[in-house]
C-alpha cells in the first residue's frame, strides 16, 4: 500500500514538493515530506488534526519558508517561495479560514485579490465579477460589505477567486467545512471540471465521503510525516484510517468508573441547539467523564460554551435534579478555556489572584477582602493539585503549561461548581502534569460533579472517557460507551460521517436592497453630515444674514483648507489601520522651518529650499512613522505619540520664542482667492475628490483599505503589507505640508508652541466624516465635511453668541452623536444575514 | 466572529470619544497665562459725567466683541466682567459679545474672524497666542473694524497691523518695587526676583527696570536663576521653585514675584526652617492679603508691598475701542501704569486689605467690587 501506484505516468508533475522539514519552537510540524502533485489530478491530502496538512500546504503556497527541503514546479527549484512568486506561479488556494477583508464590498475584494487582466470582459469587469460569481452560486450583490456575508458565502467567494485566475495548482484547504449540500456539490463539479482542464488540485480533508467522491490519489500525513500514498481505487477505507491513526503517544490514564457502581444520573442534557450546534442529547452518570470528540471546528468549543452558561442555547440542561438557566450555569460552572493564555488567566497577575479570582466573594468581610482566609483557601487548592509554583505571589506566567493549566483548573474547582467543563486541558501540557490532570478530573467526577471534556486527541478521549459523543458540523453524530471507546473508533465516526451544516444550507441569500446597502455603505456619513451642516447654516443665516458674506466665506473657507488638508492626512493614517498623532506638531514644525526660509526679502532659490526642506521633513517624519510601526513593533500610538513628542521639541530648539514672520509673498500667494472663495480651499477640495477616486478605483486605494481592514488576508492576497503601510504614514505628513503652507499663511510667523491642536481636531473631523477607528473604511469626502462642519461650528458659536458651556457642549455633542450613530448603523449593517 | 469585530469597534469608537472628549475639556495649550500684575489707573480715566456718558463714548450706535485667547481662570473671569462693566457704560454700544478660545489658537483665530464676519464695529482682543494671531487681527482691521489688541503684544504696529495696541507699563511696576526696596531695605539684601514662563516679555521689562534702580546703589544681590526664577505663573510650580530656593539660599531679604497670590503655599516653607517669611514685593490678591494678616505677628521682617494686579486693563482697552468706533474723545493714557495697592509699611495709598468675607480668588485693587467678583465664581 506504500507502494506509490504510477497510474498516470504520462501526467507532468505541477509541483514536487521534497525533503520539507519545518520546526516550530524545537517541535517537528514536518518532517522530510516528499509530495509530487500532477496537472490534472485530485489529489487528497488527510490526517489528523495537527498532523501537517496545512502546515505543508501554506509551504507550497509560499505563506511558509520551510527549514530544510525544496519546491519544484516546471523544472525550476525553489527552496522558498513568497507569496507574489506563488501568485504568478499560477499557485491558487483556498483558505480555510477565507482571506477576505470584511470592509470591503465583494467588487472591491475581488479587484484587491485578482489581478485585472482575469476580470476582462466585453461588458466590463462587473459583468466578469458577477459571472465568476455565479459560477460557484454565490448570490449576494457585488456591492455588499463582506462583514455582512456568512461564513459559507466567505468560503463561495474565496473560492471564486482562485478559479478565475485558472490556477496551475488549486489548493483548497476543508473547503465544505461550512457548506451546505447544494453548495458541496456544486463545489465538487468546479473542482472536477478544474481538474479536467488540466488543473492540479491539492484537497485537504478530513473526510473519506469526499476523497471517495473526488480523488485520483491520496496522500495521509501522520505527525508531520507521511504514513502512505496511493492511488484513491487501490486503497480501501480501513486501510487509510490505519494510515491516520496510530500516532505514537505515551501516557498513562487513571482508572474507569466502575458502570456498575454508576447508577444515579448527574447530568441531563436534553435537545440543546446553539449558535454552531444543534440538537445535542446526552446523559452522565456519577463517576463518569463525558468527551467530546470530532475534527476540530464541529461545533464542540460552541457546546461547551453553552454547557458553561457563556452563550445562549435552546433546549434543557440538568444537573442533578435541578435545571439549570444560562445565568445559573454561568455562576455555578468552572469553564477551562482551550486557549488558556488569552482567556484562561491574567499572565500579568500573580498564582494567588488567577486562583482565588472566582470564590473572592467567599472570603468577604463586608466591602473588603479577607487575606488571611483567601491565602488559606488557595494554598489547600494548590496542594491537592500539586501545582509545582514558588510561591502563591509568583507571577502565573512563569509556570509551565501544565502548571498554569492547573492553576486554571484551581479557579474552577474553588468556586465549588456544579459542571465542570474543560476543552482541550491538556493542549501544550506536558506528560507528567498530563497524567495529574486526568487524576483530578477522575476525582471531580467522582465526588458527583459532572465533567465533560473536549479534546481533538481521540487517544485521549479513549483512555480518560467513560462515554464519547462524536461531533460533526454541529450535530452529535455517534455516542460510544465503555470499551467501545477506541481511537479508532472514533476517527472512523468523525471522518466518515458525510452530514452537512443545517443552519447554512442556503449559501446564498436574495440580494440585499439598495437602500440597505446605502446605509451601511461609506457615504451615508456624507449625506448626513452634508445636511446637519446646511440646516446649522440655514438656522445661523436666518439668525444673522452677514453669515453668508464674502468675509465670512473667506475666513471660513480658509481655515477649512487647513485643517482639511490635515485630516485628510490622518485619514490615510486612519484606512490603514493606524492614527497619527504627530500631525499636530507636524505641521507647527514645519512652519518653524519654513519661518528661516520664508520671510520678506528671501530669493526664490531660498524659498524653493525651505519648501523642500518643510516638504522632506514631512516624507521623513512620516517613513520615520511607518518604520516604528513595522520594523519596530510599535503600536501606532505609541509610534506617533514620540515623534508628536520629537517635533514638538525639535520646534522649540529651533526657535525658543516665537520669530521669523512669513513675507507678504508668501502669504498673498498661499491666501490668494477666487471671488471670496481661497485657492487653498478649492486645491483641498480637488485633492480630496482625486484621493476618493484613488481609494475607490484604483489598486493602490484598495490596498490601504485591504490592510487596515485585515492584514493578514491582505497579505495573503498578496499585498505587500510593509510598503503599504509606510506608503501611508508618508502620504499623511506630505497632506500635512499642505496644511502647513495654509498655517504658515495663517500664523504668519515661526511660533513652535502652535499646531498640536490639529491632532485632536483632525481626528475628530475624520471621525465626524464616518472613518473607522479599526481601519479599512471611510471616505475623504466625508472628511472633508467633517473639517467643514468643525471650522463651521466654530464660526457659529460667535454668531449665535453662544455661552462658553454651550461651545463646549456643542462640539462634545456632535462627535458623541456621530459615532454613535455611525456605529449603530454599522452594527445593523453586519445584523442583518 | 463578527460580534466580536462590531464589540470591537464600539469599544473603539467610545474610547474615541472619551479622547475627544477630554481633549475639549482640557483646552490647554501654552497660551493663557493665569494672573499676573499690571496696572489699573481705570479710575484715572473712567471719565465721569453719568447722563452724557464719558468723554470717550461718542455717539455713534456700535457692536462691540471681546475675545480672549483663554477665559478659564478666575483673574480671566474678574477681567472680562471689567471690560463688560466698562462697556456698559456707554450707550452707544447697542451689543456686546464674548467668545473664549479655550486655549487653541485656532478658536481664537476663528472667534476673531467670526466677530468681524458677525459686523462688529469694534473687537477688543486679549491676544494669548501673542503674534500668531496677528495676521486675524490685520485681517480685522482691514476689514474696516476697530480692532484693540491689548496687555499681551501682537507684534506689528498700531495703524497698520490693528487700530492700537494698549500694553501694561511693565516697567513701571519694577520701578515701584525697587524703589520700595530702596526705601525699607535701605541697607541692601539678597532679592530673589520669579516671574512666568522663560523669556516672557513681562519678566524681563521689570527685571530690567528693578536692575536700573537698584545697581547703582551697589547693595542689592539677585540671587537665583536670572532673569528669573521661571514659574509659568502656575501656583503649584511656584510653590516647587520657591521650596527649593528656600532650601538653597540661607538668606533672601526679599521676594519679588509678578503674580502674587501664587506664592501663599510655598511662604510657610520659611517658618518650618524657623525663619521669618523675607519681605515680599508683588502684586495683590486677597488670598495673599489674608496671608498676611494671619503671618505678620510671628514673621518680624515679614513686609507686603503690592501694585494692583492688571484686571482693568481691559478697561482702558474698551474705552479706546470705543471712542475709536464711536467718534469719541480716546483716552490719554496709551498704557496702563498699575497703581501702588498696598503698603504694609508706610499704609499708603492702601494698608493690607484683607476681605474674609470673600473669595481668596477676589484682587481687592480691580475697580469691579469685591462682592461682584465673588459672584462670577459662585456661577
């Protein structure tokens, strides 16, 4: 059977992958794998969960340098690809988790992943996005945001977008995890008529119904190695789960209950459906564990979230002869988490705090705490589980995993719970502190409180289990008790059920209305700002009819122009995903230099410097920005909070009191106007509508929004995260130098005290304008508005002769108001399914 | 997965506006220095018939506006009731209005250029941002208003850049405190001289001033940081500064400081040491006033000599406002010399004039009456 059957030798090899070894902190992901992938073939891949699957397939996409080993494809070796070589390599896969960004409309994914020559099209390349579409069933208008979609339509559009570069080599990683049946088989005839056509297709699966259903070949990877391959007719069922089982693992399990002395019925779960789950029934016994078992992603995290009380669940949940509502289990239950250092324990907090956190109440005396008792309690806790810690003070994370994972396990047993529920406690723990965790869970359930374990380690489930239930796309498809339980056993179930999902049998969903998609869409902000700022007008103007005079336009407009232009600025910072808190002091730098240059009597060539000069110290400030936050790992706050702090500094020792007054020239140049209307303003204006059409039309727009939406898929639909991210810090400071030229006008001197107020106020006007905060949306014409509104709120409070209280409030208001409202629309907007 | 990116979001967009939010209630900023002395000579010129109205209010009908760069103190708040008080004064000024620029320079420039677009006929404008704001003044006063920059320099020049710009006669202040410590230090001593933040113009005018008077006699020593012992005109950095300098120099025969109710809690510093509180030459406030009377008795070299504090400065600005926009007879006075106050020695023109009965935030020597100024804190 290891014998690799030649079967269509006349076929070329699309790609040979061999020799692949990959290390992950000393563990062995892969070890020495050979894969040879011909054009034209299916070829499945399956394992276990953790065996290498992905692993190896993220090196043949290039998302992963191996340590050793090399990829040949078309008679060139490699011994690493990168992600761009992959794409013009022709290499297409389909994520598991779909790299999508949610911000964006489905076009707007489409034409950030796919480059334009697939989307050509007589019609247009609407009518080719629509058709490829179409193609894999997926029915939501091209307009929708993708946060809108559901996971099976994320999984339909990914898929589209490999299959319309008609990929040399298509990896599809689970891709029916999510799917319902028509949207399997319709998967199915794509990836068949793929192949057909010469493609080569890696599948990776976990299920035999599929590898039946599609593959020429199968290769099985145990522990990161290959355990066999064959061609798909030449091997039978049982001969590749003896292929995937078997993984060599010592360790040493507690005793079973004894099923006799197990009578009375501790726990009764009846008819419980869920967010991820439905209809699940089972029973507990005294004494007995209840496992959880399946692929990962089945809907076992979401049962054990219901049994904790942590989400909310239809059907009945007994304990003992009590039924328990979601709030009572979520007091009454201890709950370990998988993933325990994100929400399982505070690291930075000591052994005694992570332990007594839950039964604090139990060692109160009025409004304090009583030491002394908590002391007491979380030593005999940490005793009876032999948590090996130097002292309770010691900081949780400097325990072993095994030892935080029973620290973990001393918080939910000190709150005296009802149900113990633990997913994955033994994940990163080692053997021994294995074997004392079992112990513990032995004695828990002992003592008559219900346990029930998830583990994606079906050996596991085998020796500490006295009754299995197998999970698959959310129902409990199989239950085994007493010796029954076998890893092979239960591997078998998981992998041959063939169920689909329930709640998503319907991929598709009618097409949203073009209101709706208005609403949630970017230029709602717009509408509304554009008419909070025409009746605030109205009401001033019939207030006071010198509102409207050339003056007041003038004045208006011009100091628009400068806090536009800034804003502006801040909101390519604000796309990306970041904020730039330097803009303020920015741009009062650079009027300080631009004092030295700029005064009555300079000659042109010293102009000319001193606008390069301001000009390059904002291109410098912002690659300054932007190789913090990505070389350096700063957060963009923190980036932009030192050089706000640098600038500010570097203006006061360039002039210590204010000096250097800007010539007549300059600043008649800068305020020259068009009847009242400034040039700057309309320069702003112009600018703003040709950045729009960028961010909208044009790939570089779609990539600053791709990164700020989400970078990881931004990356792995191939933009080059890096560049774009220093691309957009200097963007923003080059937009500060033209509000600075606006502020030199203004200020008319070199005062290094001025300008950092643009910081606060620039954030609040792209907020107004309907930016996200997170990244990935918003407009440049709302920005503008919301500059606009700003400037005129100001104006208004002289002209309506406001209280300073209400000038303050007024401004308060407004902010508060728009982003309530804006993320309130937002939240509709991602509701509605 | 979605829930838990729109949570995010929320969660984003709150911390948001708890940022903005307190960005617009700190309105900080480097402009808005708090008190600091000046003079007042409003009662030299205040003019005087009731029915006909003063000499410098003529008869044509005006707006007048009044901004300031930072309105959020209570010797801000003491100032603009004064010039509000001066204004009305003179019917011919058929409007008034106000707006503060909370410490961003940017509402200051604003709120000028709105009361000219508004169609004041004259702007009294307390500059904070000094020559930042000079070209909205120019602007204004192109414009064809009355614009009276005034107590802070704009820079630029009267008739061309603003109408006039009515300063404080710094200098006239040093000269009264030297020649006070001439009188009743008569023997020479060690003077430690604070003022606000580095550089400031105030500061250096009357340490130039007290230098012209006092080194000829050849008896007087400076000691501390020169110019100036820098305080920023902030009470808690004054009590720093003046702790420190206790600490350091063994004998300092007397304070001189333009903002002198900054001082009262750092003073006591003197008597922990079990040494008496120096002589002190300042400008008032009633906190200090009190301070006085309740330390005099067990500090025997304890002396107060203060000039008035400037509040009603802004009132010589108003009524050169005025007079320019309404045909009116302006003024003689271009500066404002701040009058003596309080003599604790010689009780001329005023003895140490403590009120109990009112705020400690009161300047008992601002022409607006005690009880009026109690009232605008208690708003």
């Amino acid at each position: 059977m290891n014998d690799q059957t030649t079967l269509t030798a006349a076929s070329a090899t699309a790609m040979a992958l061999s020799g692949i070894s990959k290390h992950y902190d000393g563990v062995a992901a892969l070890t020495n794998v050979d894969l040879d992938i011909r054009c034209g073939e299916v070829h499945a891949l399956l394992g276990e969960n953790g065996a290498g699957k992905s692993t190896l397939m993220a090196v043949a996409s290039g998302a992963i340098a191996p340590d050793t080993g090399t990829v040949s494809i078309g008679g060139n070796e490699y011994t690493r690809l990168t992600p761009v070589q992959a794409t013009q390599l022709r290499i297409a896969i389909v994520h598991q988790h779909p790299a999508v960004m949610p911000d964006m409309t489905v076009a707007e994914n489409i034409r950030t992943a796919v480059p334009a020559a697939y989307l050509e099209h007589p019609d247009g390349a609407r009518r080719a996005m629509r058709a490829m579409l179409d193609d894999v069933g997926f029915l939501p208008h091209l307009e929708d945001r993708v946060g809108s979609l559901t996971i099976a339509q994320k999984h339909l559009l990914e898929l589209a977008k490999a299959l319309v570069t008609r990929p040399s080599l298509l990896i599809l990683d689970e891709p029916t995890a999510p799917l319902g049946q028509e949207s399997v088989d319709l998967l199915f005839e794509r990836v068949r008529s793929a192949a057909a056509q010469g493609t080569a297709v890696v599948y990776i699966t976990h299920r035999l119904a599929e590898v039946r259903a599609l593959a020429d070949r199968v290769t099985v990877l145990r522990d990161g190695e290959v355990s066999g391959s064959a061609a798909a007719g030449d091997v039978t069922d049982d001969e590749l789960l003896a292929l995937i089982v078997g993984r060599k693992l010592e360790r040493t399990f507690p005793p079973k209950c004894d099923p006799a002395a197990a009578t009375d019925e501790v726990l009764a779960v009846q008819g419980l459906s869920g967010d991820g789950f439905h209809d699940v029934s089972f029973t507990a016994r005294r004494g007995e564990i209840i496992g959880i078992a399946g692929i990962v992603g089945n809907g076992q995290s979401a049962l054990l979230h219901a049994l904790a009380g942590l989400s909310s669940s239809d059907g009945t949940i007994r304990i003992g002869d009590r039924r328990y509502s979601r709030k009572q289990l979520r007091h009454r239950s201890g709950y370990l988490p998988a993933d325990r250092h994100r929400d399982g324990l505070m690291m930075s907090m000591s052994v005694r705090e992570n332990a007594a956190l839950s039964a604090l109440g139990q060692f109160r005396r009025g409004p304090l705490l009583r030491p002394g008792l908590e002391n007491r309690a979380v030593s005999r806790e940490l005793q009876s589980l032999a948590v090996k810690t130097p002292s309770q003070e010691a900081l949780v994370s400097a325990l072993s995993g095994g030892n935080q994972q029973k620290v973990v396990l001393a918080r939910a047993l000190m709150s005296k719970p009802a149900i113990l529920v633990a997913d994955e406690p033994t994940q990163g723990v080692d053997v021994g502190a294995r074997a004392e965790i079992y112990r513990i869970l032995r004695e828990i359930s002992a003592a008559g409180v219900p346990v029930v374990v998830a583990s994606s380690d079906a050996k596991e489930l085998e020796g500490l289990c006295d009754r299995v239930i197998v999970m698959s796309r959310g129902s409990a498809v199989e239950t085994f008790e007493g010796t029954a339980i076998t890893e092979q056993a239960l591997v078998h179930s998981a992998v041959r059920a063939t169920g689909h999902r329930r709640e998503q049998v319907r991929a598709g969903r009618p097409s949203s209305s073009a209101l709706g998609r208005f609403v949630t869409g970017d230029y709602a902000p717009v509408i509304i700002l554009a008419l909070v700022m025409i009746a605030l007008g109205a009401y001033v103007l019939s207030r006071n009819d010198r509102y409207l005079s050339a003056f007041n336009i003038t004045s208006v407009a011009t100091s628009c122009a400068a806090l536009g232009f800034i804003a502006l600025g801040q909101t390519v910072a604000l796309l990306v995903g970041g904020i730039d808190l330097s803009v303020g002091p920015l741009a009062g730098f650079m009027v300080v230099v631009g004092s030295f240059f700029l005064g009555d009597g300079k000659s042109g060539p010293t102009m000319l410097l001193g606008l390069l000069l301001m000009l390059a110290s904002g291109i410098g400030t912002g690659a300054v920005n932007g190789s913090l936050i990505r070389f350096a790992r700063f957060t963009p706050v923190a980036a932009t909070l030192a050089t706000y702090i640098g600038l500010q500094g570097l203006s006061f020792l360039l002039r210590s009191v204010p000096g250097g007054p800007i010539g007549s020239t300059v600043t008649d140049a800068v305020t020259r106007r068009i009847g009242p209307i400034p040039l700057s303003f309309l320069v702003m204006v112009g600018l703003a509508l040709v950045l729009e059409a960028v961010l909208r039309y044009r790939r570089t727009g779609l990539k600053v929004r791709a990164v700020g939406s989400h970078e990881e898929s931004a990356r792995k639909v191939g933009v080059r995260v890096t560049p774009t991210v220093i691309g957009a810090y200097v963007a923003c400071s080059t937009l500060v130098f033209l509000g600075a030229i606006v502020l030199l006008a203004q200020l008319g001197i070199g005062d290094p005290s001025q300008g950092t107020s643009y910081t606060l106020t620039s954030i609040t006007a792209v907020v107004l304008g309907g930016t996200s905060l997170a990244g990935g949306r918003g407009t440049f014409l709302g920005t503008v508005l919301g500059a606009g509104l700003i400037v005129q709120v100001l104006n208004a409070t002289v002209f309506l002769n406001l209280t300073q209280t209400w000038q303050y409030f007024f401004q308060g208001a407004l902010v508060v108001a728009a982003a309530v409202i804006y993320s309130q629309v937002r939240r509709t907007g991602r509701a509605v399914r | 997965m979605l829930k838990m990116s729109s949570a995010v979001r929320t969660m984003t967009a709150v911390g948001a506006v708890a940022l903005l939010a307190s960005a617009c209630s700190s309105s900080g900023g480097t402009a808005g220095t708090s008190g600091s002395s000046g003079n007042s000579g409003g009662s030299s010129s205040s003019g005087s018939a009731a029915a006909t109205g003063p000499s410098w209010c003529g008869s044509k009908k005006i707006s007048l506006g009044l901004t300031d760069g930072f309105g959020g103190n209570s010797w801000r708040l003491v100032t603009t009731a004064s010039a509000k008080a001066e204004v009305a004064k003179c019917k011919s000024v058929t409007s008034f209005s106000y707006a503060d620029g909370q410490g961003n320079v940017q509402k200051a420039i604003s709120d000028i250029q709105g009361m000219v677009a508004k169609g004041v006929n004259a702007l009294v404008v307390f500059p904070d941002a000094g020559k930042a704001v000079l070209p909205a003044l120019r602007s204004a006063y192109k414009a064809g208003v009355v614009t009276v920059p005034y107590r802070v320099d704009p820079g630029g020049q009267d008739g061309v850049d603003y109408t006039k710009w009515i300063g404080a006669d710094f200098a006239n202040d040093g000269k009264n405190w030297a020649n006070w410590i001439v009188k009743n230090l008569p023997s020479g001593g060690n003077i430690l001289f604070l003022s606000g933040p580095a550089g400031n113009s105030q500061g250096i005018t009357e340490g130039k001033a007290m230098h012209q008077v006092l080194d000829p006699t050849g008896k007087y020593k400076f000691v501390g940081a020169q110019p100036f012992e820098v305080t920023n005109w902030d009470p808690s950095l004054s009590q720093q500064v003046l702790s420190a300098d206790i600490a350091k120099y063994s004998k300092i025969d007397v304070i001189v400081s333009d903002f002198g109710p900054s001082l009262v809690g750092a003073l006591p510093e003197f008597e922990k040491s079990s040494r008496s509180i120096p002589a002190l030459v300042t400008s008032d406030g009633n906190s200090l006033s009190c301070f006085w009377e309740d330390h005099k008795a067990k500090n025997p070299k304890f002396k107060l000599f203060t000039v008035a504090t400037g509040n009603d400065n802004a009132r010589l600005a108003v009524q050169w406002a005025i007079a320019k926009a309404t045909g009116g007879t302006p003024p003689t006075d271009t500066q404002f010399e701040a009058p003596v106050f309080e003599d604790s020695v010689s009780g001329t023109p005023h003895p140490v004039t403590c009120n109990r009965g009112l705020s400690g935030d009161v300047y008992l020597s601002a022409q607006l009456p005690g009880a009026q100024q109690a009232a605008l804190f208690n708003k």
